[in-house]
C-alpha cells in the first residue's frame, strides 16, 4: 500500500504536548511496514490511552500529566491514519479487521502486559477488541463514550448524519469536527494542533472512512468477530469501569449496556462526567485521570 508520514515539521511547538516521540514499526499486512507513534511517560502500573476519530494522543495531552504524577506509566499510541503514525493514501487500505491487527502488532511489540485500558470513541471498539483477543494482557478497562456495535442495533441517527458526513462533505476541518464535539470550546492553536496531522486532503483517508467501518449491519464483515468480542466480554470478571458525559447525543446509554452484561462492571465506581461532550477529555481531564485511578486500585 502507498503510504503518507506527516512531516515532523507540522508538530513543532504544539500547545502542551512536550512528550518525545517513540516509533514502532509492524507489518502492515499487505508486504509493507507502517511506523505507529506512541507516547511513553512516567513509571508504575502502565495505563493505554486510546484516542479514537479524528483525533490523536493529543486528546490526552492534559491527562498524561495528571496520571504520571499519580505514580502511573502512561502509553497513548497514535492509530494508523492520524497523529504522527503512518496513513495510508487509499481509503480501501483501511478496515476495521487491519486496525484491530496493526494495534495487536503495537502491543507485542511494546510488551506491555497488566495494562489498564481507558478506550474513548474508535478507541473503544479496536481497544475491546484486543482484549478479547488477548485478555490476559489486561488488568482493568475504562471505556468513556464508545460501544461496540455487532450490526444488530439501531444506531442513533447522530451517528448515521456524521457518518455521511465524514463521506460526502467537500470541507472536513479536524478541528472544528473536535471542537463541536465538546462543551467548554477549543482555543485557536488547539485548533490547529488537531489539523496537525492532516497537512492536506490526501492525508485524510482514515479520519474520512473511519466512521463508515463502524459494523451498522447484520452481515457486516465484521459483524461476526463484534459478537465474539461480546463473548469474551461477557465473562470478564476484571475492574470494568464506564465514565459516559452527560452530553454526547452519540454514545447516550451505552454506558447501560456494559454495566449490564459484564461481570466486572458490578459493583465498581462507574463515573458520569457532567459538563462534558463526546472529547470528555478536552472538558474534563481530571474526571478522566481519577477514573483511571479508580481503576487501577480495584486491580488484584
């Protein structure tokens, strides 16, 4: 596949993201490599973050200081098509199954094990996915405005109007799209630090066709691997722990489903974070970090 690597030019002097970058690079699946950025801060119990659309680890910039204060190590990668990792040009490279393998490939490779996962939007559904395929890898889980639809349900219809969106619209602004979905506003250089990534069109192929792999049909080709992840899911017995906002039209109620089916989600301090849209973590960082923290102190 052709692939497109952002300049490092395009993130110098982002507003409050000083983390180095670290690189891995993993077989892409088609006879190539891609190179996955991550950041890697602090010591302790490690804590992934996962970013999902169309955002990157910037979206964690003001919880990564929060959680390595409290005694954490903190991991937030960069998915395939945003942030400093690889994107490939053609969106017919991407699906749901290549991310869900290029992330497993970013775990082996960075041998992180005992991890506690806070999984928000896309973040969610390939961050689930890997723990069913390597449950033991995990010690807790946090997920924050996310599911992980098998092509059963009704979607929202918010959901349906910004998937055609993100396939139809001539203008796609990653930085107003992160800024609509929050409640306290996004300040000019935020603004652009979201944009970062994205230096032109030809780069936007992922942050377009990411919306369009959520699985929204029974026979979707993904739809069977969605129900087995359920399978797993559904007999997790490990910390399992939601922090919803009270104001995303999108993920409203999921939170319901995963405290009603999870073993682990019984009996643990489940979070609603008011004041809050779908980027909680741009509203409230701190709600997000003590979410984590509660977490990892239910770990055996």
């Amino acid at each position: 596949m052709d692939v497109l690597r952002t300049p490092d030019s395009a993130f110098e002097d982002l507003e409050g993201y000083p983390f180095a970058p670290r690189y891995v690079e993993v077989d892409d699946g088609d006879g190539g490599r891609l190179r996955i950025h991550h950041v890697d801060e602090g010591s302790g119990p490690t804590v992934l973050l996962m970013h999902g659309e169309p955002s990157w680890s910037y979206l964690y910039r003001s919880v990564i200081p929060i959680l390595v204060d409290t005694g954490f190590r903190v991991l937030a990668p960069d998915l395939v098509g945003f942030g400093r990792s690889d994107k490939p040009l053609a969106q017919t490279d991407y699906t749901y199954a290549r991310h869900v393998g290029w992330m497993q490939r970013w775990l082996e490779a960075v041998d992180a094990d005992r991890l506690t996962l806070f999984a928000q939007d896309w973040g969610g559904l390939i961050g689930l996915r890997l723990i069913a395929a390597d449950p033991d890898r995990f010690a807790a889980v946090v997920v924050s405005n996310t599911g992980l639809p098998t092509g059963d349900q009704q979607m929202p219809d918010a959901f349906l109007r910004w998937r055609e969106f993100s396939r139809t619209s001539e203008a796609f602004d990653v930085g107003r799209i992160v800024d609509g979905g929050t409640v306290t506003g996004l300040g000019d250089r935020t603004l652009d630090a979201y944009r970062a990534p994205f230096p032109d069109a030809r780069f936007l192929a992922g942050a377009r066709i990411f919306p369009s792999l959520v699985p929204i049909t029974h026979d979707d080709p993904e739809a069977s691997a969605q129900r087995g992840a359920w399978e797993v899911l559904r007999t997790w017995s490990k910390p399992f722990l939601t922090a919803f906002s009270d104001s995303d039209p999108i993920t409203a109620g999921t939170d319901r489903v995963f405290q009603s089916v999870i073993p682990g989600a019984v009996g643990v301090p489940h979070r609603t974070i008011e004041g809050a849209g779908h980027f909680l973590q741009e509203d409230n960082p701190h709600a997000v970090a003590a979410a984590v923290s509660d977490a990892v102190a239910l770990i055996d």
